[in-house]
C-alpha cells in the first residue's frame, strides 16, 4: 500500500531508481557532513570503491586510446595545419 507523499523528501525517495528495484545496491561514495563526518568503516568502504572505479576506468582508458574513440581538440597553429592537410588539392 503506497503511501501518499507528506513532503519533498518523501516524493524524491519514492522516485529513486532504487525504490522499485529491492536487490538493487549502490555502489556510490558517501559524504561525510559538517556535523556528522564518516567513521572509518565508510571511508574504507569509499576507498575500496574507489580502488575498483579506478581500475575499471583505466581499462576503458586504455581501449579508447587503442581504438581512437577520444576526443580531440586541436588549438592555434596546430588547428590550422589539420585543416590544411585536410582540405583538397585544388
């Protein structure tokens, strides 16, 4: 039996992607607040997150670079001369 909002905290947690999906985990970092900073079991689980991000971003990395799906900017001097050797012999 769903439960009609009260107030705008109630409305956004009814709206999180986790609230229909019950084994659904999230594996963001948490914050720690002025008043109530993280123990050290949350800034070891952030950190073990952490690690793992790390080292899955660093294969994507490396499979963009190989495969030329980065994005390249190319300013001044250097801009120019692309589009040089890009434009037809005319």
């Amino acid at each position: 039996m769903k439960v009609p909002p009260c107030c705008s905290a109630c409305i956004l947690r009814q709206a999180s992607p986790f609230s229909n999906r019950p084994k659904a985990r999230d594996f963001t970092n948490k914050k720690g607040f002025r008043n109530k900073e993280l123990t050290e079991r949350g800034r070891e689980k952030n950190r073990r997150k952490s690690s793992v991000r790390a080292k899955v971003e660093h294969a994507f990395l490396i499979i963009k670079r190989i495969f030329g799906f980065a994005k390249v900017s190319y300013r001044g001097l250097m801009k120019n001369g692309c589009w040089q050797s890009m434009a037809p012999d005319v």
